[in-house]
C-alpha cells in the first residue's frame, strides 16, 4: 500500500474527518506501527513527536488531486501577533469512490482496526498521542526499558524542542501508549 492508499485509508477509518495536522501525524505514526502496513511514511523525531514529511507531501498531493479536503479554522492570536489554526482534513466524493475500492483491502482492514484500537483507548487527542508517540520513540531508540522520568530527559538527545518545558507536561499522558499498545 502506498502513502495515498494508506491516508485515504487513515482518514476513512477514522470516520470521514482528522482534525488537525499535529493529530493526522499521530494517528498515522500509531496506526502504521500498530497495523504493520508498509506505506514508506518513515516518521523522524519533530517538535511534536515523530513526524513524516512524505505524510505532508501526500496531504498536498491528495489536495490536488481533490481527493481529500483541508478545511482551516481560525481559533485565536498567539504573542507576536500569530493568528493559530487548526487544519482539518476530510475525503472528498472523488476521495470516498478511490476507498471504496481499498476498503475491500486486507491493509484497510488493519488499518480500520487499529483506528478502533486507538479509539477504544480513549481517543486521545493531538497532545496525548504526542506525549505517547515521543514516549514511543524514544523507547524504541533506546530499546531498553525506561523511567518516567528518564523518557522526560531522553527528548533533549533527538530534537532541542523535545526537551522544552512545554513539551514535557502532561508526563502522565505518556499512560496513553501503553493503553493503544494492550
């Protein structure tokens, strides 16, 4: 399955609409772990966790291809004067008739469950499956086990934003990948 099957796919078992950039990464990092489909998105460490910059590029090439829709809302100004928004994506008519087809798949079929198995472990939201997915990743770099609080040091080895005071609150969230994992 390519990185366009599988984000139709993404996006279509996860009832028609991802809201948010920094959510759509997450899912499609836990989801290719979890359902073991190969689509050659090879996550690296970002700001917010793993991160694919063939994710991004598919996103566009979807858009252009009027197969998925990204629709922004405006939700507020940061200091400085940085208007923020939320990018939301959802298919298009032209979209659902491609995953008509890939539902039939046995790739679709395991993405659509371990969609369900990330529901079923609360849905975590765009902050939680970072904190999950950071945690994730460093475990696995490191591949050994770890501390709380060693996964909290661990960020400043693989990206300097990692290892901000912002993104280390919540470090009870990091629960959230063990609850997606069973």
């Amino acid at each position: 399955m390519n990185a366009a099957q599988f984000l139709l796919s993404l996006v279509d078992a996860s009832n028609g609409t991802i809201q948010g950039r920094t959510l759509l990464q997450k899912r499609a990092f836990f989801v290719s772990l979890l359902s073991g489909v190969d689509s050659g998105l090879g996550f690296d460490a970002y700001y917010y966790g793993p991160y694919s910059s063939t994710l991004d590029n598919t996103v566009a090439q979807l858009k252009n291809l009027d197969f998925v829709d990204e629709d922004d809302t405006p939700f507020g100004i940061i200091s400085g004067g940085f208007e923020m928004r939320r990018y939301d994506y959802k298919l298009t008519p032209q979209g659902n008739e491609v995953v008509e087809k890939l539902r039939k798949t046995e790739e679709y079929k395991r993405i659509r469950d371990s969609v369900q198995k990330i529901e079923a472990a609360g849905n975590p939201n765009y902050f939680e499956l970072s904190i999950a997915a950071k945690a994730f990743f460093i475990l696995r770099k490191q591949r050994r086990p770890m501390s709380t609080e060693e996964i909290k040091r661990e960020p400043l080895h693989f990206c300097k934003d990692w290892g901000s005071r912002r993104a280390q609150t919540g470090t009870s969230r990091y629960r959230t990948y063990f609850r997606i994992r069973g």
